[in-house]
C-alpha cells in the first residue's frame, strides 16, 4: 500500500489514525509536529501527509512552508485534517500544495481510511470539502 505521515499533536487521534491506517496495509509514521514532521522526512519518503494546522512548536502552515522551500517530493499528496473550515489557514494551505481539507468533526474515524484510499488514487470527486449548512459526515 502506502506510505503516511501522520502529523497531528493530539497523541490519542494520532495513534487511532495510525491504527486505522495500518490497518488498512499502509506503512505509517507518525508525527506530533510540523518541526518532528520535517525531521522525520530525512528518513521516510511518504506517498501522502495527513496534516494537522494547529500544532504546538511548528504548525501546519509552517510545515508546508518549509516543505515548499525544500521542494522535496514534489507528487506527494497533503491532505488537511483539521476543524477549521474555510479559514485564511486552509486557504493558505491549499496555496502552498495541499490537495484537499478534510474536517475532523465532520469525519468518522473509520471512514479515514477511505479518505486516504480515494486521494491516494486520485479519485476525489472535489479538490476540497466545502463546508456548507448542512454538515455531512464523510
């Protein structure tokens, strides 16, 4: 399968995505910051990023501005898993590469692995979610 980078500081959502997505065959490392993301990139090249914006030490935005300036693994796929939907953040991510945002609140634990599964093989219907009054879980 593939290779994830789980970055996200809330240690008991980043163990149940990692779970979950090992789970599902997919190598996975975790992260509990955008700095220990960085410094895990050294030695693990992933297929896909599933990248928290607020995080203490180096957030989200950070993380994806460094990863710009590196210009390292230019076809990987950032995925934004966060709670703020259609912030200046989210759109500020998307500027700087990633692909879709996907909303935590809004998404069940065990349809992440789907999540994944359908950007990884490029068959997201929409660039982003949108968030709009009617809140649906994906």
């Amino acid at each position: 399968m593939a290779r994830v980078l789980v970055v996200e500081d809330d240690r008991d959502l980043n163990k149940a995505y990692s779970i979950i997505l090992r789970h599902e065959g997919h190598e996975v490392v975790s992260a509990f910051d955008g700095q220990e993301a960085l410094d895990k990139l050294t030695d693990f090249e992933p297929d896909l990023v599933l990248l928290d914006l607020l995080m203490p030490i180096m957030g989200g935005l950070e993380f994806l501005q460094q990863w710009e300036k590196s210009k390292r693994q230019p076809n990987v796929k950032i995925l934004i898993f966060t709670n703020m939907e259609n912030s200046p953040e989210v759109a500020e991510a998307y500027k700087l590469g990633a692909e879709r945002c996907i909303i935590k609140s809004w998404t069940a634990p065990h349809n992440l692995a789907r999540v994944v599964s359908d950007s990884l093989a490029g068959t997201s219907k929409t660039k982003r979610l949108k968030a709009s009054k009617t809140k649906t879980p994906v």
